[in-house]
C-alpha cells in the first residue's frame, strides 16, 4: 500500500467517524418525529429561533 | 383553500398576526394547519399525536399569519404537561386570536373547553371542525346561535376536505383586526360565583395592580378562587388573604369546594349551549363505531382481536413487500455492483477502493436498502391503522390488561409510538405527569420491536420459516410486548413503587384515511430509514470494511480486527447457539442502528466472486431492462400473494425455488431454533445509540440509560438461552 493509499484510507476512515458523530451525537440521529414535528429533540433546540415551515 | 390564497413564507414579526390553535386531542387542529398551510405535521386518528406547540407561517390575502399548534386538552388546568404548554402560551404570549377548533361530533366535551378559553377574554373564532360527520348522523347545528350567545364568530369546516378553511381564515382576519369588536361575552357563572370574582378582581387591582397586567383578570380572580397552585405560587397570594374569604363564603353557601362549583358551573353553560344549538335525530340504530367497538374493545375478545390485527398486519406487509425486497436484491448485487465496477475502473481506481465500494458500501448499505420496501409497507399499515381509529382501541385494549397488572394505562400511548422508531417514543414520555411513569415507559420502550429491528426479523425468518416467516415475526413483536408487561410489572413491584394515576382515553369514531394521507405519513415514517442507510449506516459500512481487511493485506477474515474482537466475544454467545465470530461481530456493530446486523453479515458472510474469464457482463442498456421486467414480475408477485388466500404458500415456493446469496449462506451458520434465539437476541438487546441520546436529552442523565442497557443485556441473554436449550430440550434441533 503506497503514503497516496495510506493518505486516502485514512481521510475515508476520518470521514466515516465524522459522519457518525455528525449523525448520531450533532444531528441526535433521525426519527419520524423530526419531520412531523412530534418528536422534541429538535425543538428543545431551536426553542430560541423562530421556527416556520 | 386554493394554493394560490395560501403558501408558505418567512415571518416578518412587524406585519404577522399571531393565532393560537387550541381545542380537545383528536378534533383536527394539525389537519386544519397542514390544510391551510400546507404543512405536515403528524395526524393520527387517536388523541395526543402533537406533544409540543408546532408553528406554520402562511400569507393570506396579503396578511401574513402566523398559526400556532399547541397540544390537545381536555380543560386549561395545570395537571398535565400538555395542558401547561396550551395554558401558558395562552396566558403568556398572548395571541392575536384564539382559534379554536372544535369537533362537531362531541359538541359538549369541546365547549367545556371553549368555556374556560372565553375565561382568558382574548379574541376567539370557533372552526366547527368534522361538520359533515355530524351531518352525516343527522344531526343538525346551528352555528349563528353559538356566535350570538358567546360573541365569537363561528365557522363550519371539514379540514381533511379544506371546507370552509377560507371563511375561516376570513373571519380569522376580521377579528385579529378589530379584537375590541369582537370580544367574546362574558359568561355569568351564579350570582354567588360572579360576586366573588368582582371582590376578588378589585382586591387584585388595590393590592397587586401589576398582576392585573400580567394576567387576564377575570381569569386570575377564578384560578385564584379555585386555588390553582401555579398561579398561587406564581403570585404568591395564597389562601390566608381576602381569597380565602370569599372562598369560605361560597363553601359555606354551597357547601362544596370552589373548584367542583366553578367546574359544574362551566359544563353547566357547555351542557346548556348544547342543548339550544345541536338538534339530533332520535334513532334505536346503534352508530357504527358503537356496533364495531362492541366486539373490538369486548373484555375477552379484545386482546384476542388486536393479537390478530397485528398477524393480518405482518402478513401482509411480508407478502406484499418481499417480492420488492427481491427485486431491489436482485439490483443491488447485480446492476449496482457492476455500475459501481465499472465506474472505478473507469477512473482507474485502486483494487481496495473497488473492494471498500462493492463489499463495503454495497454489501453493507445495499442489504440494509433491500429491506426498505418491508419497512415502508410495515409504515403503511400502522399508518393505516392509526388513521382508522383502530390504534386508540389497541392502546385501550391493552390499558385494560395493563392496569390490572398496576401498570398506568396511559403509557401504552408513548409504547405504541415505539412500534415505528423508538426515539420519538422516548420523547412522547414527557406526555406523562408522574416522573416515575416516564422513566418506567421509556425503560419499557426498546422492548417493542421497531423497524428498524425488521430486516433482521425478514432474512432469518425468510431463511428458516419459510412460508411461516410472517407468523414468526408477528411472534417477535408479541414477545416484546410481553416483555414489556413482565418487566414492567417487575419494576413496578421494586424500582417504582407508588399509585397508578387514572388513565381517560378518548376512542375516536373509525374513519377511513385518505390515500392521500396514508401516502404522505407512510413517506415520513418511513423516509429516515433512508436517511439513516445514507448517514451512520454508511459510515459503519466502511469502518466494517477496514476492520475486516486490517491489517493490511490479511487473508482470512476471521484473522481481520473484527474478526479478532468477534472472536473474543463469541464465547458469550456460545449457549445460545451463535457462539460464531459473525454473529457476535454483527451484534457489536448493531449497537448504533439495529439494521446494521444485517449490513454487517452481508460484509462478513458473503465471499469475494470470481469472474469466470469468458463471462460477458450485460450491457447497460441490458441491465435498464432487466430491473424494469423485474420489477414488474414483482408487482405481479406481489398481487398474486395478497389475493390467493394471503399467498403463503406461493411465497414459500419461490423462496425455495431462488434462494438470495446471503440467506444461503446464513442457513448454514444457524439453525431454525439458534435462528430464533439469535432473532429474539436482537428484539431484545440493548437500545441502538440514538435512542440512548434520546434518554440522555430527555433525563438529563446517562443513568436509566445505563439501568435499560444493563437490563436489556440480561433479558436478551436468558431468553435467548431459554429458547435455545429448552428447544434442544425439547428436541428441536440444535
């Protein structure tokens, strides 16, 4: 495997985990809650902003 | 309401005129927003869908309004977190107007409502909302004698059809305009009551003038009468004063407490009201939904009922779904791989990428994709059966058995929700008033089995059970319910002693859904599923991949990283029949999104091809034909199973005649009963990683999360166990 290899391996690996920490731990994941508005996770969030839709 | 009077904008706060929906759980007031505004928010045909208040913007007529969704309540008192969330915004922010969306159908209980709304002598316009059922049953009202007596304008609508939303939004508009036209009549509660509230309303204005800012004041001088302890505490005037005068002289006169009396004295003016305006045809017909509910909601034929909704349901979400399962099998490891191939090899890609794309990305997000056409016709149905009615009576079914276990009734709701996704579900908790009762529920909450858990269910079930798959996941779905009681039960007994609070459930008439709505809830249902293959389903495909090739250049892939760990843990699982490297390694990846067993043993179980030399790949063009005849064969298999006789044998046929690569490979690591035990494994082990950030966003604590790790972990490990060796026991094979 060459550093060219080595250097594209480890980017993908990067952003994979940051994929999923941006998923999971950033976004609280994804429910059917969040687009029907049932679900309170994002809406603890955005409970200062003005919210339409 | 036509598109062109309504769409959607941004808030401008100078010009918006702000309206607050309000009415009884259940009356349509999501409906009447997602139909003037053109929004989605959920509906459901069962009470307490809207947990938070929701906003939508919209323009109409040049006026920009903005409409605020607050939950459904019985009463404006404070003993429920819905009822806190419609009560301070009213109370607090004030709107413009007050639109309150009453349900034609059970005139009395939504006037009770409307009573205590007038209380606040804000602006209000009454949407007589579900008018062509009322009408439907020959009932007659008459809307210009409710606005004459209360002084609110009143509008007949039928939300679901948009009937009568631009009148509505007409008078909306009028009486935002001119509140000091329209102040709704005070209502006269008894000479005794009504002289007790000028005593208490003047000694307010003497003592505390700037409460009579902050509150409205008539409705300060009844809360405090009635003792409310919010706005007792939020006043500080308490009961030693000249409230507590005036209440002991109205006990005194009455001999009851103020709250009973000014309860009485307001179904006494909805009771009234509804007598003058709402005329009904005397009729010995018993209605539908009574003739229906007779049989559904019968003490011994209800459970019986729902267990057997809840077959009929799998079965056909099976039959009608795998042949699509097939068929988007069939793409993902023929075209797709050969696109994706060539593609790289276009662009002279490395062999490993090539491999990280079709054995990574393909073999894991691919056998989690194949699985969406189950979990949308699963989404379908619960759609369909909430949108019926039919949900409400399961919940009251189930209550019924619950509560007499000490369970609170109320908490089948939130686990109902859990059947869909259980992150939403743990949020829907807060709808409980005892925080004991939600943290109970949401420990209870992963045991029922969620969609996500379903592409598990569908490969072993279709590999091991065939022609029986449906009943054995049905089976799944009943042992996590059955779960939930008996741990409920347990924990009821030990960690959360106390009281069962009385639980009231409205049933709502049975109603056919819309094609139309049934369409857009199963897609917003059934869409994260998607995004979830495209986000953190993703990301553990290729960190699967890496495991499993390093390091570098490793031959086998027991050998791998993953393989080494699987191997270390695989012990634990031995009693229970799947004490292999594979299963062990698929359920530690499962850990953040249950679907990720199956991606995982599509990277591990499925060997690299070997291309025969001579072997002449189909062209494009081929391929575009192949997946539309396919698709097409899968229509018609798909139709042919929901007719003739539920299709249960002709699906077992064809699972027999064409065999999918990954069930082969699986029937010979597992067998039927070790199938089952490791299905049961995954019904039951611990919670997926986002549904423990919903614990922690909503306790404010890891801790229960920890308490339903460690407890799942233990249930799962001893049922398996007892399924397992009591089947070799049995002689069931091994």
């Amino acid at each position: 495997m060459s550093w060219y290899d080595l250097f594209w391996a480890g980017a993908i690996i990067v952003g994979a985990i940051y994929l999923l920490y941006r998923s999971i731990w950033k976004k609280r994941g994804f429910c059917p809650g969040c687009d029907a508005h049932t679900c309170g996770s994002r809406q603890q969030k955005t409970d200062k902003g003005e919210k339409s839709w | 309401m036509s598109q062109a009077a309504v769409k959607l904008a941004h808030p401008e706060p100078a010009k918006v005129l702000t309206v607050a929906v309000a009415g009884n759980p259940n009356s349509g007031k999501s409906t009447l927003i997602n139909g003037l505004a053109g929004t989605r928010l959920q509906v459901g045909n069962w009470p307490g869908v809207t947990v938070e208040k929701k906003e939508a913007t919209l323009e109409f007529q040049g006026r920009r309004v903005r409409l605020v969704d607050l939950p459904g309540t019985y009463s404006l008192s404070p003993y429920s977190e819905e009822e806190v969330i419609a009560r301070d915004y009213l109370v607090e922010a004030r709107p413009d107007v007050i639109l309150n969306v009453v349900d034609a159908t059970n005139l009395e209980r939504n006037l009770y409502l409307t009573v205590q709304m007038l209380e606040l002598g804000l602006p209000v316009v009454m949407a007589l909302n579900i008018y062509d059922e009322a009408r439907n049953k020959g009932w007659e009202i008459n809307p210009a004698l409710i606005e004459e007596t209360l002084g609110i304008k009143v509008i007949p609508t039928v939300a679901t059809k948009k009937e009568g939303l631009t009148a509505l939004m007409e008078a909306v508009l009028e009486v935002g305009d001119n509140p000091e036209a329209h102040a709704p009549r005070p209502l006269n509660y008894g000479q005794d009551l009504e002289a007790a509230v000028v005593e208490v309303d003047k000694e307010i204005r003497l003592h505390s003038p700037a409460l009579v800012e902050r509150y409205p004041a008539r409705w300060l001088a009844l809360k405090l009468l009635e003792s409310d302890p919010r706005i007792v505490e939020e006043t500080g005037l308490g009961t030693g004063s000249f409230i507590s005068r005036a209440a002991k002289h109205l006990k005194e006169a009455h001999g009851d407490d103020i709250e009973s009396l000014l309860g009485d004295a307001r179904y006494a003016q909805a009771s009234g009201l509804t007598r003058e305006v709402l005329k009904k045809k005397t009729t010995t017909k018993r209605e539908l939904t009574e003739k229906i509910d007779r049989i559904v909601l019968h003490r011994f034929l209800g459970i019986p009922i729902f267990l057997a909704a809840m077959w009929v349901m799998f079965k056909l979400t099976f039959d009608v779904s795998n042949p699509y399962a097939d068929w988007m099998n069939g793409l993902v490891t023929g075209p797709l791989k050969r696109w994706a191939e060539a593609l790289l090899g276009l662009v002279a890609a490395p062999d490993w990428t090539v491999s990280l794309a079709t054995e990574g990305v393909l073999a894991g997000v691919g056998f989690v994709i194949v699985f969406i056409p189950v979990i949308f016709a699963m989404m379908f149905f619960i759609t369909f059966l909430e949108g019926s009615g039919y949900m409400a009576r399961a919940a009251f079914v189930m209550d019924r058995a619950m509560h007499s276990m000490g369970l609170h009734g109320k908490s089948f709701i939130p686990l109902l929700l859990g059947f869909g996704c259980n992150v939403p579900a743990v949020y829907a908790t807060r709808t409980l008033e005892n925080p004991r009762d939600k943290i109970l529920t949401a420990l209870l909450i992963p045991l029922m089995s969620c969609g996500a858990r379903l592409p598990v269910y569908v490969l072993f079930a279709g590999a091991f059970f065939p022609g029986r798959a449906g009943t054995a996941i049905w089976s799944l779905y009943v042992m996590g319910i059955v779960m939930a009681v008996l741990v409920g039960i347990l924990f009821k007994k030990t960690l959360f002693k106390g009281e069962n609070p009385l639980f009231i459930m409205e049933l709502p008439p049975y109603r056919m859904p819309t094609l139309k709505s049934l369409m857009i809830h199963t897609w917003e249902k059934g869409k994260h599923f998607l995004i979830k293959a495209g986000t953190y389903i993703l990301a553990v495909s290729v960190l699967v991949w890496f495991l499993l090739n390093l390091p570098w250049g490793v031959e086998q892939k027991k050998d791998s990283y993953l393989g080494q760990a699987g191997t270390v843990i695989a012990p634990v699982f031995k009693p229970l029949g799947f004490g292999n490297w594979e299963a062990a390694s698929s359920l530690v990846t499962g850990v953040i999104a249950k679907e990720i067993v199956v991606g995982t043993m599509g990277e591990i179980y499925l060997p690299k091809e070997k291309k025969a030399e001579d072997e002449k790949p189909p062209t494009f063009l081929e391929d575009l034909q192949e997946i539309g005849v396919s698709f097409l064969s899968a229509t018609k298999q798909a139709g042919e199973n929901v007719i003739s006789s539920f299709g249960v044998a002709k699906l077992s046929a064809e699972e027999k005649e064409e065999t999918k690569p990954l069930k082969k490979v699986i029937q010979g690591a597992f067998t039927p009963l070790s199938a089952y035990a490791f299905m049961a494994f995954v019904l039951l082990y611990m919670p997926c990683m986002i549904v423990a950030v919903a614990f922690r966003d909503e306790f404010g604590t890891w801790k229960w999360f920890g308490v339903a790790f460690a407890y799942q972990m233990v249930l799962a490990w001893g049922v398996a166990l007892v399924i397992y060796q009591g089947g070799r026991l049995l002689g069931l094979g091994g």
